[in-house]
C-alpha cells in the first residue's frame, strides 16, 4: 500500500541520471500551437523554469454513455516510440495486483490522495496539468506539461494562473469538458473538507472568506442550467472573481494565491487533479457530505475524459476496462504520443485487472500466462530473479520520491521525549533494516525533503542516523525512565515489508531494553486510527501507537512539488501523512514559506534552520529511498509477451500497476 503522491517512470534498456534540477524564476507564460487541434511539437515555448511543448486542444464528437455494472527504469526492455491507434490492436490485458483499490474507485476521495491504487489514472482520468517523462528521466529536469489545460499563464507577481482548457474535450458519456466543470470539482473539493482552510491538499493557497458555497449553492446550479448550460444567476457565482477560484468563460479557469508558488502547476500532477465529469456528480445525487461522500460511485464510476471506460466492476474481485472509440486523443501520431506517452490512446481493446492478495497466487498465474503483468513481493521475489530469462521487473531511479519512514509519535509517552526518540533512531540498523524488509534495495534518506527536488533536499548536508547502541543506551539513561513501558508498533495485515521493518525494529530496540508489541490491523483500520490529520493523530495517539509505519507501507508524493514532503510530515496542517503528530514553530516557518516565499535563497535558509530541528528532534526514522516498486518486490511481466509501459508519475501514489493506455505488447 503505498500514500500517496509522481514523475512518469519509462523502461528503458539502462538506467538513467536522475539530477534533478530547476532554476527559479518567479513568472512563466505556457503557449500552445495553433497549427492543429491535437499537435504536441518539441518547441520549447515557456519563460520559467517549466518549458512546457506546444499543444493544443482536440475536436472530439460526442461518446456513447458507458455503464458500470457493479481493472526495471529496468535492464532488460527499452522504451520505443509508442504506435498511435492505427496499429495493431491486442485483445486483453490482465494484470493482478495485491490490493484492491480504497475505497473502490470513488474519485470523490482525490482529495485525499484516493482511491489507491487506482487503476482508472491517465487511461480514465486524466490531470488538468501532465509531466514530462522525458525530460525527468533522461535529462533530469523536472518539468510540467499541458494535461487537459491546454496551457497556462502566470500574472508577474506569481501568485495568479490561469488556465486554459482543451476546447473539444468530452467525457466518455459526452458531456463536455469546460471551465464549469473543473470550477465545481475544486469547491465541490471544499465543501467535502468541512471548508477548511487549508483544503487544497493541505496547501493554505487561498483567501476563502468570499466564499459561500455549499449544498444551496450546488443545487442553484444543477436546477438553473447545470454546468453544461448555465444560467445567468450560476454564471454570476462561477464567474464571481472575489472568490479565489473562477472562470471567465466556458474554457478558462483562474486561481488566484494568496502569495507567489512557483510550482503550482504541480499540484495538478496528482490524484486532486485528476479530472471527473461533475455534472455526472450533481445529477446522480452530489457529492454527499463531509462525513459521507456519495458511495454510489463506489462501484458506479465517474465517466472520465481518457482513452479507456470501465465497463465493470465486481468489488474486491476485478476491474474490466474498454478502449474509449470516442477518445478526443485517438488521432494521436506516433510523434505526437512519443511527446507525452501518457496520452497514449492504448494498444489493447480490453483490460482486467484482478485483485489477488495472495503472492503465490500472483506468481503462478505470471508463470502461467494468465496474467501478463504482475507485483510480486517478498514471497516469491527469489523466483523471479532466477528466471531473468522469462520475466522482467521494475526499478528506479538512484534518485526516488518512492520512501519509507517510521514514524516516533510526538504525543504518546514515553515517545513524547525527545531523548527517547534519539535513542531510537540511533538504535535501528540501517543495514539490517534494509536487508530484512527490502531486500536490500533502499538507499539512504535524510528527510523530509524529496530527493528529486534538490533545491530543497537535505538543504544542511545532514548524515543519516547513525546505528550507535552506546549513544542509543545513553541517551535513555539521559530520560531517567525508571519503568520503561512496552512500545506499540501499529503496522498493516497482509503486508510483508510492513510487518518485516516492524520485526527488525522490535528486535534492534531490544538490544537496548526497549520491549516492543507488533499491532497488526487491517487497512481499513489503519487509515480509520492512523493516516488522519495532524488534529486526528493527537487525538489518537494512544490508538496508533508509539511506532508505526508511515502510511502503513511506502510513502510517494501527492503532487509534483518540492513543498510535499514538508506539508505531509512535519506540518501541523498535514491532511493525513504527520503519523508522528510533529510540530515546531521553526519548522512551520518552512512549510509555510513554500507558499508564502518567492525568494529562493531565504526560503532555503529558512529551511536549513528547520531541517535541523526536525533531525535533532528525532520525529522520525528515514528508512531510506526506495529501489524496487513495491519495497520488497516490483512489478514483474512476461518478456515474451510486454515490450513496454510507464508508470505514474508520481512514483506510485497514484496506482502500484503500468498505466493502461501506455502498454505495449512484443
């Protein structure tokens, strides 16, 4: 199970530097090319540090409505020019995967990061804003693309954008794509959140005291024309530019921050910005309520702009997905694809892909051919790497947002000391750690910055933690805890790298008198006791727990932002990833300076201070970046039968599987 936040992973026949780099200018204009309405050129066209290539929007007839009863970077496989639809078009895809998707493929949920894994990413839903797995991945320079905005400006001050959408663009049952729609999935976002302020994926991005929406401002829109033809009095509120988010016609949306961010075209790069036909909400009985967002769409999907439908849904079993015939991208050439693979109309009519959570299972079904891709854990990963020659799995790059950490919380005793917390951190072998729960495929880490973002990672060149059981037992003598208390370690049910990195803790922390209880519980009460906000982990300290697994398994980013890490972890706004419940003053100066800053050099020496905080208060152990793509495993295939795919591109915080549409068969 991995929480969510990616960058596009491409197989390619050897692996390649990932640098990341990013210059930071404040102001960027994207532009598209007017030559035809589906073109994607190589011209570089923006004036920031976002070079963005031309596009622009597709002419698309109308779909039919589609039902739901109720789907290694490696050594060994290189990525080619993907074919555009005209080319030879394979029957069925199976894929099995170990989890099921939570909770089932609700997209009311993106918000928090949810459904994961979902299956339904880029061949469904596809994002407002895209990036560049080329230029991540062979030249490594994180950059954004047009998704289903076609382009984008930014004002001179940095802190308004405005967007541009895709003009042509339907939805698989034929309502069209347009500002509307996008304006009511992000207050629709909002109003799920309670109205908090910090809504936006836990980013405090906008001055909402002129807003007033909520259920009567829905209905007035849905009664009064929808958001396909509005009326005048829900043009007046959708169009209404003293709220921070507005359009300003059918195919332009403004967001206006309350400071400069650079990199807010990259919060679109995640499951929030994924798009989803909100007329479809509003007439199929809204979104629900904070406490319960509509379950019809559970197991009713949400018609989706991209190149495949899903036809059914059998919970907790499978998920079939068709070819879109009316995709808006289905003219694609194979130069327009090999541009931005993730518009890739696909290469398979058909897909499935079936939950199995038994590994054996998985396995035996890879050998047999009755699946062609695969993840494969712990269990059965020796098989896989001794028949190289029939299967081929995913690695990553040296540099990866793909972590692991361990989360020490801050408001249980004794781990409310800060000396108990040191000793902990200096009493777990890395090495040990890595081999026993990784299969020795992690490097090192030093949160909480994201290694692929190096303008901000380790801003204080900090060693990681030392393994040193003498200064581990001194700093425990230094607590003068006279009865120490056995310690909880919260991990997941049927998660092998979960309850393996809570086994190689419980026996390192014995080593210095430390006794450790393994609580192993299912998923669902996991993310019910110990995924919620930084508010929700005070209060529920005592369930959680001394020691835990954050996310319960492998962490990614939710957005393509150098700002995540730091919200997630270390944030007392942090929606659902700050398992240690942490919290200084120093260190918020740095969350907050992300969206509150525009001089590079003071926000990197603001958060210099508040690295070094956060390594001496211990909130955390870094476990390390990940290597393979699921920890202890990856995702293998059959050589014989897959030539390709791309991953999401947030290292799999959208889904642990290829995504769809980009397979390719040998």
């Amino acid at each position: 199970m991995v929480s969510a936040l990616v960058v596009i992973i491409v197989i390619v026949i050897a692996a390649v530097a990932a640098t990341y780099a990013l210059s930071s200018k404040a102001t960027s204009t994207v532009t598209t090319s007017s030559q035809s309405s589906t073109s994607i050129s190589s011209s570089q066209t923006s004036t920031s540090q976002f070079s963005t290539p031309s596009t622009s929007s597709s002419s698309s007839p109308t779909t039919s409505s589609v039902s739901s009863t109720t789907s290694s970077l490696t050594s060994s496989i290189i990525q080619t020019t993907s074919s555009s639809s005209s080319s030879v078009i394979h029957n069925t895809l199976t894929i099995d995967d170990s989890y099921w998707p939570e909770p089932d493929l609700n997209m009311l949920y993106g918000w928090e990061g949810l459904p994961w894994p979902n299956w339904a990413a880029y061949a469904v839903y596809q994002p407002l804003v895209d990036a560049n797995l080329t230029s991540l991945y062979q030249n490594g320079v994180q950059q954004y693309l047009p998704g289903l905005a076609a382009n984008w400006t930014v004002s001179a001050n940095g802190s308004s954008y405005t967007f541009n959408l895709r003009q042509g663009v339907n939805f698989s049952n034929g309502d069209p794509l347009n500002a509307f729609q996008v304006w009511m999935q992000m207050y629709g976002a909002y109003y799920l959140q309670a109205n908090a302020s910090a809504w936006f994926l836990s980013f405090d991005f906008f001055n909402m005291s002129n807003v007033n929406f909520g259920p009567s401002t829905i209905s007035m829109i849905n009664s009064s024309g929808g958001l396909l033809n509005p009326s005048q009095t829900s043009l007046a509120v959708m169009e209404n530019s003293s709220w921070p988010i507005y359009a300003t016609g059918p195919y332009q949306l403004v967001f206006n921050l309350m400071s400069p961010f650079d990199y807010f075209p990259g919060v679109f790069v995640s499951p929030f910005g994924l798009l989803y036909d909100t007329q479809y909400v509003l007439n199929n009985g809204g979104f629900g309520t904070p406490a319960s967002p509509n379950s019809l769409f559970n197991t009713t999907p949400i018609p989706g702009t991209g190149p495949y439908v899903i036809t059914q849904i059998s919970e907790n079993a499978y998920v079939q997905f068709a070819q879109n015939p009316n995709y808006w991208g289905r003219n694609l050439t194979q130069a327009q694809i090999a541009a931005q693979p993730t518009l890739d109309p696909g290469h398979v009519k058909n897909a499935i892909v079936y939950y199995k959570s038994d590994d054996v299972a998985r396995y035996t079904d890879l050998a047999d051919v009755a699946a062609q891709i695969v993840d494969i854990s712990e269990d059965n990963w020796q098989l896989v790497l001794q028949n190289s020659n029939l299967y081929s799995y995913l690695t990553l790059p040296n540099k990866s947002a793909l972590i692991a950490l361990i989360s020490l919380q801050t408001h249980l005793y004794p781990t409310n000391i800060t000396l108990v917390r040191q000793a902990i951190v200096h009493a777990i072998n890395y090495t040990q750690l890595s081999e026993g729960a990784y299969e020795g495929e992690t490097s090192p880490w030093v949160g909480p910055g994201d290694p692929t973002w190096p303008q901000f990672y380790d801003l204080g060149n900090l060693p990681p933690y030392s393994y040193n059981l003498t200064l581990a037992e001194q700093d425990l003598v230094e607590a003068n805890i006279t009865n120490m208390p056995t310690f909880t370690f919260t991990t997941v049910a049927g998660c092998s790298l979960c309850v393996n990195t809570a086994q190689v803790v419980q026996s390192d922390l014995a080593e210095i008198g430390i006794t450790v209880n393994i609580n192993v519980i299912t998923t669902g009460a996991f993310y019910s006791c110990c995924s919620g906000s930084y508010e929700q982990n005070v209060q529920n300290a005592a369930q959680m727990g001394q020691i835990g697994l954050v996310g319960g398994s492998l962490i990614a980013p939710y957005s393509l932002t150098p700002a995540s890490y730091w919200d997630f972890f270390v944030s007392n706004e942090s929606v659902d990833t700050n398992q240690a419940a942490y919290y200084n003053p120093i260190v918020q100066q740095c969350v907050n300076g992300f969206t509150s800053i525009s001089n590079i050099t003071q926000l990197q020496s603001i958060c210099t201070a508040a690295q070094q905080q956060i390594y001496n208060d211990a909130p955390y152990y870094w476990v390390g970046q990940m290597k393979l793509f699921t920890g202890d495993g990856s995702i293998v295939w059959q050589k014989s039968v897959i030539k390709s795919f791309y991953v999401d591109p947030l290292f799999s915080a959208l889904s642990d599987q290829p995504l769809i549409n980009t397979v390719t068969f040998v």
